[in-house]
C-alpha cells in the first residue's frame, strides 16, 4: 500500500504540472484511478464521508467505485519584506505566500501564525500589522500549516531614516452602489472609487476613476468587458461587476437581476466608510469618506450627514466633515452612522515621529550583505515562481531548449501615469510554450520615458521606447510602447454642498485629476449638466440662481463626469421685502400711469366740450348739464325716482342745503336750450357755464377732502370733468353778469 502511495503521489504532481491551472473543485484521472484535488478535508467528509485509509495529505475510498482525495499543502512559503529597516512607532504590515504544487500563489497572511524573537518590540493590532516600539534586530517567521517561512530580518532604529520617495499609488478599488437589485429593462449606472495614497505628502484621498477604468460584468467566472459604467445585464441572475485600473482590480460587487419592475423602500441601505485602514502619524489632519447606497441604487457622498462612532476619542478628535485630527499613538476604530445603517469599521493606526516620514527605505545592515544580494536579483514573486518552474522541470524530466520569445503586444500605447501590460511567450524546441513574462529579465531603451518589470509597464514622461526580454540567453524581439500625454481621470467639483440665495452668485470650481497624478483646473473647459434645469445658470463657473430649490450640478469634459454637488437656493427675509418693495413700487408706478391715463382723457373730453362754446352755445349748454348728471350719479345724488328737471333740481338742493339755486338756474337754462327755438348766444353759453362752475363749488364744500378725492377719482374713471374754464372778453363777461342777475 506504502508504494502504491508512493505512486500516486508521484502521478498527481506530475498530473498537476501537466494540466493547466485550475482553481476550485476538480478531478483527474491517473494510471492508479480517479484523484480528487482542490478541496479541504471538511468538504470532503461532507460529500464522501469517512474514508478507508487516511494518510496526511491522501485519504482512500472505495465505494462504488475506487478514488483517491488528495489535500495539496504547499511546496514553500515566503514572508515579505524580507529586509527592513525603519525607526521606532513607525507601522508595517507583513504579506505572506504560499507556493503551492500546482504553481498556485496564494496569500495567506489572515491564516498565518507570526512568530517574533522579542514579542517586547512590538505592538500586534491585527495579523501582519505590527507598530515597532523599542530599537534592536529582530527576526520573524510566519507559520502556516505546519511550514514555516524563510525569516525576516528587521531592524528597528532611534535615528532618522532616508526617504526614498514614491509617488501616489492606488491601494484599492471599489465599486458602487452595494449590492443592487434592478431590473433586466434597466440600465445601472456604476461608480468606482479608488483610495490613492501619497507618501511624499502623508496623504490618503479618495476619488472617482469611474470613467478611467475598464469595466467588467459576468457570472460563474465568465466575463466580458461592458462598454463603460452603464451596464444592462439583460439576463435575470446574480452578477459580479468589477473594474480595472492601472493593473488593479477592484473588488467584485454582487448585483441581482430581476424580471419584473422592481418597487423601492424609501431610505439608505448601506454605508461604505473609505478609506479602509489607514496609516498616519499624530498631530495629522485626516480625511474619511462615507457613501450611501439607497435602495433605489443611487450613490450619494453622504460625509456631511453622517455622525462619527469612535471607539477611542483619546487618540482621534472629529473636527467636522470627515476631517479627523490624530492625537496619540495607538490603533482607533471609526464607524460612520446614519439612522440604524453603520458602516463597516475602519482602522487607523497612529504612530510618533518628529520628523513626519512614512516611506521607509530598504537600508540592509552589514552582517545582511549575503542575503542582500539574493533578495536584489528577483523579489519575491519572481523567487517563488522560479522555483516553480525549476521543480516542474524536475518532475518532467524533459530535455526542452527555448527556440524564441514573443513579445504580447508588440506595440503598445499608454497614457502618461498609468501602468501597460505586457506579457513574454517563451517557445521552446518540442512546441511547448511558457509563460516567461515574471521569469526573464526586461529591458527598456530609456528609462526615462519608462521601465518594464514582471510586464508590468510604468511611465514616466512622453515619447516612445524599445523593449525585450532576456531568459535563458534567448533574447526576444524588441517590441515599441508609446507613452502618450496624461488622460484624464476623474473630475472635482468645488464646493461640494452650498446654498445660497436667489440675489447672491456662488463660484464653482471643476479640477481634472489626470493619470500622472497631476491636478489642473478645467473650470473654463466642462460642460455643465444641470438637473432640473431652470433653477440656476452657470457661466464659466459662475452660478447665477432664477429660482428656488434644491439642484443637482455635474461637470463634464472628454466624455469625463463629476460626481454630483448640490446647490440650494433659498429665500431669504431680506430678498423676499426687497421684492415686496418692488411690488409695491410698480403698483404704485402702475396706479400713477392709469390716473394719468384717464386725466388724459378726461381733458381731451373737456377740450371737446369747451369745442362747442363759440360754435354752438344750445349744444353746449345741453351736454354740460348732461355732464353735471354725471357727477351727480358719482357723488350720490343720481335721478334714481325719474323726476322732472327742475324737481330734481330742487330735489338735490334740499338734500345739500344750497341756497343760492345755482343748480336750479342752470336746469332753467337748459331746458331753455333743450326746449326753445330762439338763437342762443355765446353769453347764454358763459352764464351756463358760470353757474355750472357755481353749483360745483357750493357742492364741493359740503365734502370733506377725503372723500372729495375719492369721487374726483371716480370722475377720473368715468372721464367727466369738474371744473370748467374759458377764457372771454370784458363785454361778454358784463353780460353775463347781467343775465345771471336776471335769472
């Protein structure tokens, strides 16, 4: 049994390195029977129960039919950093890899165990995360499944270290909303957010590469690439949507397709709190930001609305905003909350140093020089694949000679800041082809422009290089990349949430972040996206409100959109009496031109009644007594009982309490006028008129003034006149005085 053991175990290595990688459940069938691998002891008592045999990595069964169930554990194991020097309350976190037979590199640093020579020296929050505390040389070994790791050497010093400085580099990617569920009619609209970090200025930032990065959506591990953020699924499932961005994946989000329409609860569902771990010295100001997810699938920055739980308020101040202010050493949880949704915690560890610097240099002491010069020929990765590729070719046996190398793609264009890919394809003299794009040693023609490491391409300034890959004294093919100028990446808009009044002007600032990390203002470029429209007008970045209400504004160039910020326009006490005033004035300016209005008219009617005074004097006398009824009418005293001329004459002076007749005298003359057929003079014509005028007055004076500019409005309206003058000369006037006496 021992040397069918011995067999078996033989085939399946040899079986391993001959089929392609796979991950997961599978089964192979060998000379001895069918082998079951990828699978742990725990799933396999569950599917196949208790076995007939069981040896430390092999169990046997034999049922209906005889298998095998094979537990891989890995070939070596590796820590990271290997070399490390760094002063004293400064963090690092250690990776730890596992190399496994079927050239599977996994990370296990959550399943590892560490082990320190002077657990005083240190300060543990987590697995891999450390804090140095006291100078000296340490060593650290990781421990996983029963193997252990090479060492690491670690010196921990008082002294200041020299900085070797690093750009901004992405740590990770997500992807929102949380979870959504939409349905397969709809289109979702994604956004990914990545959590950059800027050692030179000890800075975390969190911002949009929704429209730098490539999208991808699928189920059961088949993907296809989307066309941008815009995704319709048009199948009913559960999906995984992920993006790229320089080489980095971010992490899969779920999202379940519906067939029918699908109606949404009111409220957020989920609160995503980034960035998720971070690093800091005290005495920093930092930043946290929150997004909400709602059930209907929208995204907001909801940083402002937030309150902050902080597990250790000694070590961590919140200043408002998101904006924290570390105070002490030590390791601070931090959970955003908004109603009964709280995000998941985020960790942030606080470290002293008086001289602010976070990138710590890979300065090996002396008694490291052996160890230095192995570590400086491959990293890690390259080490642990390397040894794959010489223990597949222990376990072949094969005599093979590298015929070329290919280069994949041989021509290649990438933006300024951003990281290409390519990859080298190894022939060799029986067919065979190797992937050798981690295992040989790249080459560029300037450095300056960029450099190519494990195919992984960065840029460093525009123009155009060669570059190949030497392995085994083979040399491939020189392939061209083309660096071509910065793309942009994401666009910012500030202030992020204003209100303002409807007389007031707020500036809008629109900044592009670019792929060589470069920040340029584009307020003057983007094209304004207004919803709804109608409530303000942007010019150049000027916000000019029309109305009131609550906007959202985004900003857009190169096919590139912000985020949303929200402008509210408000009313203000002090706006809402300036419009009252201006009411007030126009009806008043409004009441000014109709009064004038009919003044106008009611002189040109007493214009075309004095017309008549020299021409014919019965006709005048007749229409200024039908004028006088008139403003009686407006002042009261209207003919309502249909009486005779003079009994309504004398009627109306009763009522005033006129004693002089004017009234009567002047219905005399206008029966005169109405009734006889002699001639009437232009003295008749002025006798009327003079005690037209006469009666008036009497009338007038019996009104207080109140009142008697109430009525001339009203006259006003109707357009009679009141009053009425004429020039005559000094004989008419001696006659109508005259005849007045008569009468």
């Amino acid at each position: 049994m021992k040397s069918k053991i011995f067999n078996f175990v033989f085939l399946l290595i040899l079986s391993l390195f001959c089929s392609p990688i796979s991950y997961g459940y599978q089964t192979l069938n060998s000379s001895i029977g069918k082998v079951i691998v990828d699978i742990d002891q725990e799933e396999a008592l569950e599917k196949f129960g208790v076995p007939i045999a069981a040896y430390e990595d092999i169990w046997h069964y034999s049922a209906e039919e005889e298998f095998f169930v094979y537990f891989a554990s890995p070939l070596s194991l590796h820590i990271y950093p290997v070399l490390c020097e760094l002063p004293m309350f400064v963090p690092l976190e250690f990776r730890v890899f596992a190399s496994f037979p079927n050239l599977e590199i996994k990370d296990v640093t959550s399943e590892s165990e560490f082990l320190f020579s002077d657990y005083s020296g240190f300060i543990t929050d987590k697995e891999g995360a450390i804090i140095t505390k006291k100078p000296g040389d340490y060593v650290i070994l990781a421990k996983y499944k029963g193997i252990f790791s090479n060492p690491c050497y670690l010196r921990v010093k008082e002294g200041k270290i020299t900085k070797v400085k690093e750009e901004e580099r992405l740590l990770a990617i997500d992807v929102l909303p949380y979870k959504p569920e939409i349905a397969r009619t709809d289109t979702l609209e994604f956004v990914a957010l990545g959590t950059f970090l800027n050692q030179e200025k000890n800075k975390y930032s969190v911002r949009e590469i929704s429209y730098g990065a490539h999208w991808f959506f699928g189920k059961d591990e088949n993907f296809i690439r989307a066309e941008g953020r815009l995704i319709n699924f048009h199948q009913v499932g559960k999906f995984d949507v992920f993006c790229k961005y320089n080489n980095l994946e971010s992490y899969h989000q779920e999202c379940e397709v519906k067939d029918a329409s699908i109606s949404f609860k009111q409220g957020i569902k989920h609160i995503t709190l980034l960035p998720e771990f971070m690093s800091v010295y005290s005495g920093e100001n930092i930043t946290l930001k929150a997004y909400g997810t709602y059930y209907n699938n929208k995204v907001e920055d909801i940083t402002d609305k937030v309150l902050w739980d902080i597990n250790k308020k000694e070590l961590l101040q919140g200043l408002g905003g998101g904006v924290f202010l570390t105070r002490s050493k030590g390791i601070v949880s931090v959970i955003a909350r908004l109603g009964e949704v709280k995000s998941l915690p985020v960790k942030i560890v606080i470290s002293i140093s008086d001289e602010k610097q976070r990138d710590v240099a890979i300065m090996p002491p002396d008694f490291y020089k052996n160890k230095i010069e192995e570590i400086k020929r491959k990293d890690v990765i390259r080490q642990m694949r390397n040894d794959a590729y010489r223990l597949s070719d222990v376990f072949l046996k094969k005599d093979r000679t590298l015929s070329i190398i290919k280069i994949i793609p041989d021509y290649l264009k990438v933006n300024l800041g951003m990281e290409g890919k390519i990859s080298a394809l190894g022939i060799y003299s029986d067919n065979s082809q190797e992937d050798l794009t981690l295992l040989g040693e790249w080459h560029s023609s300037d450095i300056r422009i960029a450099t190519v490491s494990g195919g992984k391409v960065s840029t460093f300034s525009t123009g155009q290089i060669n570059a190949n890959l030497s392995f085994h004294g083979v040399t491939s093919p020189q392939a061209t990349v083309v660096v071509e100028p910065a793309k942009l990446v994401s666009i910012i808009l500030n202030p992020h949430h204003s209100k303002i009044s409807i007389k007031d002007n707020l500036t809008l600032r629109a900044e592009g972040y670019y792929t060589d990390s470069s920040l340029k203002e584009i307020t003057h470029l983007v094209n304004w996206e207004i919803t709804p429209s109608g409530l303000i007008k942007i010019e150049k970045g000027m916000v000019k409100p029309l109305w009131f209400g609550l906007t959202k504004v985004r900003a857009e160039y190169e096919g590139i959109k912000s985020l949303p910020v929200n402008i509210k326009v408000i009313l203000t006490f002090e706006w809402l009496m300036g419009v009252l005033l201006k009411i007030i004035l126009f009806m008043f300016l409004g009441i000014i031109v109709i009064f004038m209005t009919f003044y106008l008219l009611t002189i040109s009617a007493r214009n075309k009644l004095l017309a008549y005074f020299h021409k014919d004097p019965r006709w005048f006398i007749v229409n200024l007594y039908d004028n006088l009824k008139i403003i009686l009418v407006v002042f009261g005293l209207g003919n309502k009982e249909r009486l005779p001329p003079l009994s309504y004459a004398r009627m109306v002076e009763n009522i005033k309490s006129i004693e002089d007749n004017c009234l009567l005298r002047l219905t005399v003359k206008f029966e005169e006028a109405k009734y006889s057929h002699h001639i009437l003079q232009g003295t008749d014509a002025l006798v009327a008129l003079d005690t037209y005028n006469e009666f008036l007055q009497t009338l007038f004076s019996r009104y207080n003034k109140l009142h008697l500019l109430y009525k001339y409005c009203l006259t006003l309206i109707h357009r009679i006149p009141l009053r009425l003058y004429i020039t005559v000369n000094q004989d008419d006037a001696a006659s109508c005085q005259t005849n007045s006496k008569m009468l």
